[in-house]
C-alpha cells in the first residue's frame, strides 16, 4: 500500500511539474483555439493531417495572436465530451477547430454551445451536423451533397442501372441513402445496395449479389483502403463487366498501389485536396504532400481568424462574425450559411495508368 | 471555469460506479466471468434514448432500461446455463457483440450507425436538469441510493449464497440449494444496474452510437473491477476513480502534440502494470477467480 501511495504521489508532483498554469504567462491579446482530433486510435492519422493542415493554415493567416491547443478525442463520443469540456473550462479556448468524426462532434456540440464557444469542424459530413446548434459550423460540405454529386456523376456518364457497396457506418449509411435518393429521382434504377463492415475484405457475397441484379456500374462507398483494394479486385475476379466510382476515401496512392490494373477507369468525387498554393505551402513545412482533410482544417482555422480580424475576441462575438465571413479557402470558397454549412465543391478524378488525373 | 471539467469528470464517475459495482454482483460477488455487461449498460441507454425520443417521461424510460437489460441478463444466464468459466467468458463475450451488430442494423430503430443525437436532459418534476452541476448532484443522489440498495444486496443471506455459488458451487448444490436461480437474479441485479447508468450515460452525453458500446468499454469495467480487487465493494469505487483520472490527469502533461495520443496511452499502461505488479489481487482484492 505504501509503494502505491509513493508512486502515485511521484506520478501527481509529475503531472503538477509538467502542466503550465496558464495565468503566469498569458498575454491580454492572446486568443486560444482548441483543436479537437483523434490522435489515438484507427483513426489517428486524420488527426495528424488535419493537424498540419492547421498549422499551415495558421501561418498563411498572419495572425500570432492565436495559440492552438491540442486534445484527443480519439473518435469517440465520450472521450470527445471530456476533451471539449477540458479545452473550455480548463484552458479557456474561445473557438475550436473539430471535431474531426460525425459522432464526436456531434457528442462536443452541445457542450460548446452552453459555453458559447463556436465549433469549426473540418471533415464532419454527417448530414446530422446541420440542425446541431448554433455554434457548430463546418468547411466541409454534408454528404447531402456528395451523395447528389455523385448521383448525377454516374448517371451523366450514361449509366442507369446502379449497384452500391457501402460500409455500415455513419458516413456510409448517409452517403448511401443520398446517392440512392438522387439516382431515382434522375431517373436511374438502383439495383442493389449492399453494406459491408467498415474494414471487411471479403466482399464477395455482396459483389455476387450486384452481379445478379445486372448493375452496369458499380459505386463503392468506403473509408477504408483495404477494404476498397479488395472490393475492385473480388469485381474483377467474380467477372464483373462494370464502370467503377468511388467515395473520397478511394482517392490515395495506396489504392492505385494496391489495386493494381483493376482499379483502371475508377472514377472518384472528393472533397478538394488543397489549391496548389497549399499544397506547396504544406510541403515546404512538412515535406510531404498534403493529408486527408489537410487544406479543410487550414481554412476552419483561417475561418476563426477571418472572425478574430472583423474584431471578435470572446466565443459568442466570433460565432456572430463567422456567419459574416466570406473568403475563398484552400478547399474553395468558403461563406457558412444559416445552418453553419457550406455548399462546397468537389473534384472528379479518374484513374489511367495507374495514377489519378483529374477531370475536367 | 476548472470546475466544469472537475463535475464533468465527477459525472462520469458517478456513473461508472453505478455501471461496474453493477458488475462487480455477477463477476466478483457470483463469479460469473460475464464480458457482456456492457451490453446491458448499452440496452438502458438505447431503451432510455428511444422511449426519450418518443416523448416518454425520463423516470419511466430510466427505470425501463434497467428493467430490459435484466431480462436480457436472465436470457442470458439461461442461454449459457451449461458453460463455466473461459467458455462462459467467451460466450458472453459473443453477446456484446451481437448487441452491437443488431444496434448497427436495426436501422428503423437505432438509426443504426448515424446513432441518435440531441437526447434531452431529464427533467425531474418538471425541473430540467441542466447545467454540469444539477447533473453531478442528480447522478450522485442515484448513485448513493444505488450502493444502498447494493451493499443491502450483498450484505444479505442471497448475497452469502452469491458468494457460495463462486467459491464451490457443487458443494451448495449437495445442500439442496437451486444454484441456476441463484445465478439468474444475480445477473439480473447486475444487469439492471448497468441498464440504470447506461440510461445516465446517454442523457449526459446527448449523443449514442453502436460503438460507444464496444470492446474498449468492456475492457475498461473489467480493467476497474481487477484494479479494484474482484469482490471489493469499496475496491470498485476506488478503481473506478483511478482508472477513470488518470487518463484525464495525464491530459495535464505538456507533451508535443506529435507524439500526445501514443505517449499518453504507453503511460497508462504503465501505470496499471505497476499497480498489478504490486498488488496482483487488485487494490482491495480477496478472492481470485478461476
């Protein structure tokens, strides 16, 4: 007992060592941002894209007065409320850029709003986020609208019977029912619609079932590249004779790797990947090409900041002042309308020799 | 401003006494290795959050969800009556599962993996509980009329008979006693108090989904009852602050943000390792399990 009660006394003169009292050092000026993120866990590497994304988004705003403060939300409703309510009451951030997946956000989004401190999310895209208050805004568009986008893709190229592979989970079974909506309603038939688990690599039993609905394309809806690289491969393999298209979660290097010679002529919608400007900006500072959602969180920290120059230095003033923001971001041109969303725009991309180019 | 943070971090404790003393009944006290409680704290939350929805008062869909999950605790003691120890582990294991999968797919109902924003705040004779305070006050009244009702469960001859059941069930059977009942409203008790505080859980949070009831929960009940000490009324409630401060504590740290979620987690790991490797029964523990 005594050992525990020394180790546990080293380990609190640890914490108390380590933390810094923010009263000591803190300017009147300065404005802190929380950055709310999965730095944990599968979906860690968002966090650190965005992260970056955010950096350099805070560089090119010219401001230096903002000080970020960094939680984990690790992707997770209750993690997200004791990270938002830390960032709050413990650090005092007036605006904080996240969170980065639906569920959190949505969990974080009622604590913010009783403290009056607005959310900037950069890659939420359940269509929920929309009616979640007042103070939750997002850069990125809701899959209400990649799901429409998507629909029209498919049926512009002449396409009009549609087969789904979607994964069971929140963006999959939102995006899904969007795309399904549109494509009837353009007057194309979707033939089958078949979910799979978030990292399934064995689709064959819904790849079978597409093919005896007699698709003559094939959209498939995934985050995960695994699970993307087998779907394109088990199409080929069972003998599917259909155009492929994709989500944004099939737009990497290591699906056009991976999948080899069957991933030729996927189409692809996605989110912007950054401007130009951005993408050099990003490789200057890190070395390395831009991450998901990257160019998304430097223009949810350049929003705050566009609010922060119109003169608003508490939560509720910058919250007034983003509804009033126009600018044109490194995603596009971002202006939040009542609902704190933004319309957005997205990028075709196909594959040819096994690489993306983009379409015109 | 800190004492925000502080009664968010006293709710979630509050609840999670509730949700693993409730364990603590069947794994500790009856020595059912039973690794699907979280499905049970995850049935009160879903029957709460719905009933909720449906504009069902929050006293009615509080005590619904603790009376569901214990008749899913009796189906699921009577569905592995013939299974001991590892298998039963296993098979219990498998139930959290299927809860989850059936979450994911019932989609008319749960809204499968969307899960179900904006859940109200309960209101209590027409009071709306709302702020971190009133929340930390109304969760902490329940929790102590929990552990009433709980150490009276214990302290009781069924509680001796729980006991008995754990440390040699043959030898009670001898005696005439019926051990699968024993077991049954052992599990059901365990299972209502899970269901209670998962109905906590989701009014706090506002938000639920299939995962927020899933394997790194169930590791975690399992990780305070060990940390505590298995059978240790006040072991649990000691753990469970343990477990549930540290990881927040070491929110305090200043680490880079590059290595933040990794570091944090090696550190409490570590922490753990060293409390078992100094006390192997847990905390406050007397009895280990086979």
């Amino acid at each position: 007992m005594k050992k525990i009660i020394v180790i546990l006394s080293v380990f609190l003169l640890m914490v108390l060592g380590c933390a810094t009292p923010d009263t000591t050092t803190q300017e009147t000026t300065t404005i802190k941002v929380g950055v709310l993120g999965p730095f944990s866990g599968d979906a860690a590497s968002y966090g650190e894209s965005i992260k970056n994304g955010i950096e350099v988004g805070l560089e090119a705003s010219g401001l230096d007065n903002i000080e970020l403060v960094i939680e984990d939300s690790k992707c997770d409703g209750k993690e997200a409320v004791s990270a938002v309510n830390k960032l709050i009451s413990l650090d005092g951030v007036q605006a904080i850029v996240g969170g980065v997946c639906s569920g959190g956000t949505l969990a974080a989004a009622p604590i913010a709003e009783q403290n009056q401190v607005p959310m900037v999310s950069p890659s939420s895209t359940s269509p929920d986020i929309t009616d979640a208050g007042d103070y939750l805004f997002r850069v990125v568009p809701s899959d209400a609208f990649q799901g429409a986008f998507g629909a029209k893709l498919v049926y512009d190229k002449g396409y009009r019977k549609l087969g789904v592979l979607y994964s069971n989970e929140d963006y999959g079974v939102g995006f899904n029912k969007v795309l399904s909506e549109n494509f009837a309603e353009l007057g194309g038939e979707v033939v089958a619609s078949e979910a799979h688990e978030r990292t399934s690599v064995d689709l064959r039993a819904q790849i079978t079932k597409v093919k005896e609905a007699g698709a003559d394309a094939v959209y498939i809806i995934s985050n995960s590249a695994d699970s993307a690289v087998a779907a394109m491969k088990q199409i080929k393999e069972l003998g599917l004779e259909v155009a492929l298209f994709g989500s944004e979660g099939l737009k990497g290097d290591v699906i056009t790797d991976n999948a080899g010679d069957t991933a030729e002529g996927l189409f692809v919608t996605s989110v912007s990947g950054g401007t130009q400007a951005f993408i050099d900006a990003h490789n200057a500072k890190f070395e390395s090409n831009p991450g998901p959602f990257a160019a998304q969180g430097a223009d949810a920290i350049q929003a705050i900041a566009w609010a922060i120059k119109l003169g608003a230095s508490t939560g509720a003033e910058i919250k007034d002042n983003l509804y009033k923001v126009e600018f044109e971001g490194d995603s596009g041109s971002i202006k939040f309308d009542e609902n704190g969303d933004v319309f957005g725009s997205y990028e075709v991309f196909v594959v040819k020799d096994g690489a993306f180019v983009a379409e015109e | 401003m800190i004492e925000n943070y502080l009664m968010h971090l006293m709710i979630l404790i509050g609840i999670y006494i509730i949700l693993v003393q409730g364990y603590n009944i069947a794994l500790g006290y009856a020595g059912l290795l039973n690794l699907g409680h979280i499905a049970f704290f995850g049935i009160g939350a879903y029957t709460s959050a719905i009933l909720s929805k449906m504009g069902v008062p929050f006293f009615i869909g509080f005590i619904l969800g603790g009376i569901i999950a214990a008749i899913f605790g009796y189906f699921l003691v009577y569905s592995t009556r013939k299974l001991k120890g590892d298998y039963l582990a296993l098979a219990t294991l498998g139930f959290s599962f299927v809860f989850t999968s059936i979450m994911l797919n019932w989609k008319s109902l749960t809204r499968g993996p969307l899960g179900i924003p904006g859940i109200m705040k309960p209101s209590v004779f027409g009071v709306i509980i709302k702020s971190n305070f009133e929340y930390m006050i109304f969760v902490w009244i329940i929790l102590l009329v929990c552990l009433y009702i709980m150490w009276r469960i214990i302290k009781s001859p069924f509680g001796r008979l729980m006991e008995a059941v754990r440390d040699d069930e043959t030898g009670l059977k001898v005696l005439g006693k019926n051990t699968f009942a024993i077991k049954y409203k052992a599990m059901m008790i365990s299972a209502f108090f899970g269901g209670l505080a998962g109905s906590l859980f989701a009014h706090y949070l506002s938000y639920i989904d299939p995962n927020t009831f899933y394997l790194m929960e169930i590791i975690l009940v399992l990780t305070i009852v060990i940390i505590g000490g298995v059978a240790s009324f006040k072991g649990t409630i000691i753990a469970t602050f343990i477990i549930i401060l540290i990881p927040e504590f070491l929110r305090l740290l200043s680490i880079p943000s590059s290595i933040l979620g990794p570091s944090r987690q090696i550190l409490y790991s570590l922490i753990l390792l060293i409390i078992l490797i100094y006390k192997p029964r847990g905390i406050f523990g007397r009895v280990d399990l086979t």
